[in-house]
C-alpha cells in the first residue's frame, strides 16, 4: 500500500487518500470536506492526482492486465478483424494497430501501441468472443468498477466548484452505465522496441496530447515513462505507484469549467537505453465522457466558450487523432 503524503505542491502530482469518501458516502464531516477541497486543488493547478483506497481491488486490475495481454498477443490477423471504424465515423470500438493512432497531430507518425476499445454505447460491437471466451466478461466487469468511482469523482468535482447545481456532472453523465454515451475502456499495450528499428522522427510511444472528456482513469503498470506537463511547463514523471489509479481532467471539462479544472499535456517517452527498449509496457484507461446530447455550456455562465454538443465536440478531436 502506498504510504506518500499528500501535498499541495502544484508543480508535483499529489497523492490524494480516497478512504474517507468510500467508508461514509454522503458525510459532511470535516475529513469529507477535506477530500473535496484535495480533489479540487489537485485538478484546478496541474490537473492530475494519484487516488490510494479508491475501492477496485488490485486482483481486479492483474485480471484486466492478465486478459488484455492474451488479446495484444494473439496475430495481427485475428486482432484486425475486430478493427476500430473510428476513421470513417463509424466508432471508436475495437482494436487499433500500431501507429494507427496519432495523439500528437504536429508529427506525421502515428504512435508505437496498441490498443483496444470498448465503447460502452456499442454493446453489439464484435469483440473476440471465440478467441478469448472470458474477454468480454473482465472488461464489462472492470468498466463497472470504474464508473462507479467515476461517477463519485464528477460528484466531487461538482462540490468543488460550488455550482448552483453541483450535481449537474452526475446528471449528463447518467449513460456512462449504459445509455447513449462513448464512454470508452481502453485497454494498451506498448511492445518492446527491438534494437534494429528505425524510430521515425519525432514518434513516440505515446505522443504529447491532452485527453478529449471529462475525466480519465489510468491503471499503470510498473513500466513507467509517462510524464506530465507542470504549471511551470515542466515535464514531472508519473510514476507508478502500487495500488492507485492516476486521475486527470480532460478538454472538455477544462471548456466546461471555463478553464478552472486543467487539462493537462503528457506523453511518454520512446526508451533510450537497451534494457529500457526491452520491455514492454502496458496501461489501461477509463475516458469518461457526457451523454451524447448534452451541450456542454460554460458552469459558471461566462461564455467564454460557445455551447456545443458532446458528441459533435468529441468527432471533431477524434478526426485530427486518426
């Protein structure tokens, strides 16, 4: 279990020890208002935080690592046949093949990963059924336990921001558990970089991108190499620390919010060293997003965005990314 200490450092990512909110939910007690003060903190300076005691146990994560490693190792062949259409509009499902996606839209080279997508809103998308039988089981299950914490932390964040409606976040959010929303579980894997591979200019394993949503859950494993851009513009390593999950906001919350909560720029970085190159890597994101007609307007009623619909916002980020 991780023993770091909070701090409120802004250019460093705080640990933030989520217990008090799981053991009395609804409680208005000083340590409650605490959590939320942290939580606050945390996303409106360098938008990201560690959570310790976030309630999804760590067997539940080796299960999701464990199974998604069996899907990334079966062919190239079998993979493509559960293929993402995401290009064509179509949707964000399903696999995508190395440098099939480019995060950072300056550089011509698409990313060195792999992915797989499940789109909560796409429930008769294929997925490797017959390949792997208990695929579809585990992820199903872990997108469960990730939106109930998800939906706590936009509750949270909704207390935060003393809005006149602080529950506005869980209301356009009700389709994360099954309604018309592409809140997306990805699951990612980064090959190891064989010492005869030509890295194209500027590629990257994961290219410097801010995500597109509301907020992200990141499930690490001990690999490492993500870095995050501080208030300084300072590139601070994310380290992986054992059982926490990484949080951070995304652009549309940051438009939503009327740029009080950060979404902040990361990457990670190709290796450099030979041990480095050697090992491969893997992660698993929750990217949670509002229901598709909900028009995101400024919280705090500034207009300092235009109101635009959800879903039209995400299409128009989706279409320079792939």
């Amino acid at each position: 279990m991780c023993t770091t200490t909070f701090s409120m450092d802004s250019e460093k990512i705080p640990v933030i020890d989520f217990s008090s909110y799981r053991r009395i939910p609804g409680d208005s007690s000083e340590t409650r208002l605490r959590l939320v003060d942290e939580v606050h903190q945390a996303l409106t300076t360098i938008g990201f935080m560690y959570l310790k005691n976030h309630g999804i146990a760590s067997a539940h994560v080796e299960k999701m690592f464990k199974v998604s490693r069996k899907f990334f190792s079966l062919s190239n062949d079998i993979k493509m046949k559960y293929a993402t259409n995401v290009a064509q509009r179509d949707s964000e499902h399903g696999f995508v093949q190395t440098e099939g996606e480019r995060l950072d839209t300056s550089i011509p080279h698409g990313d060195l990963k792999e992915s797989f997508n499940y789109v909560n809103g796409d429930k008769e998308k294929p997925m490797p059924d017959e390949e792997l039988p208990e695929f579809r089981e585990i992820l199903l299950d872990f997108y469960k336990q990730c939106t109930e914490l998800s939906l706590t932390l936009l509750d949270i964040m909704g207390q935060g921001l003393n809005m006149d409606d602080p529950r506005l976040f869980l209301k356009t959010h009700t389709g994360v558990d099954g309604g018309d929303n592409d809140t997306t579980l990805r699951t990612l894997y980064y090959p190891s970089i064989p010492e005869n591979l030509t890295i194209k200019e500027g590629q990257q394993r994961c290219g410097i991108h801010t995500d597109y949503g509301s907020l992200t859950l990141l499930f690490q494993d001990t690999a490492g190499g993500l870095e995050v851009m501080n208030r300084s513009g300072e590139w601070v390593s994310a380290t992986p620390i054992e059982d926490t999950v990484l949080v951070n906001i995304g652009d549309m919350m940051q438009r939503w919010t009327s740029d009080t909560l950060k979404s902040t720029k990361h990457r990670i970085l190709m290796p450099t060293t030979r041990e480095a190159k050697s090992k491969e890597r893997q992660s698993i994101a929750f990217f949670v997003l509002p229901d598709k007609d909900v028009i995101v307007k400024c919280t705090d009623n500034s207009d300092k965005y235009p109101p635009i619909k959800a879903t039209d916002y995400l299409l128009q980020l989706l279409a320079a990314t792939y």
